[in-house]
C-alpha cells in the first residue's frame, strides 16, 4: 500500500502519469496488496534517519518485519541490511 500510496501523491502532484484503475492494474499484474499494519508504522517511524523519504522507509520496515526484499535500484536502501533486487 506505500508503493500505491506514493503513486497517487505523485501523480495528483503531475509527478507521474496517472493510471486510470490503478487497483485493476495491480491485480491484473498478480501484485497482493500488503497492508500497512501499526506494527509497520512504529517500526518505520523507529528507523535510523539513512533514507529521509517516509514511503521508503516504510518499505524499509515492511521488508524487515515481512521477510521481504525491496525492489529498487536506491542505493540508500544498503544501510538498513534489507535484502534489494535490482541496485
């Protein structure tokens, strides 16, 4: 949900093209939504200051309380110890 979250900041900001049925595209895509939990938020508000962007680090918790790896090619990312695809 932080991914989407920032996409539709970004594109009612003109920052990104919007997506007309983002939630379509997503499902159609085989992506499955994970929730943003208060466990997620307070682990995410916790983090070391390495990465300022607040939809990053929340990526950042989410991988670390998940067990998941972030896709990205952000290299300030490394300092969390998450496993990234794609640097």
């Amino acid at each position: 949900m932080a991914s989407v979250w920032e996409i539709a900041i970004k594109a009612a900001l003109g920052q990104l093209s919007p997506v007309p049925d983002l939630a379509a595209t997503i499902e159609a895509h085989g992506f499955v939504p994970l929730e943003i939990t208060v466990a997620h938020a307070v682990a995410a508000g916790a983090l070391p200051l390495h990465h300022r962007d607040p939809f990053d680090r929340m990526l950042v918790a989410q991988a670390q309380i998940e067990g998941m790896v972030i896709v990205s090619r952000d290299r300030r990312f490394a300092p969390y110890g998450v496993p990234v695809l794609w640097t």
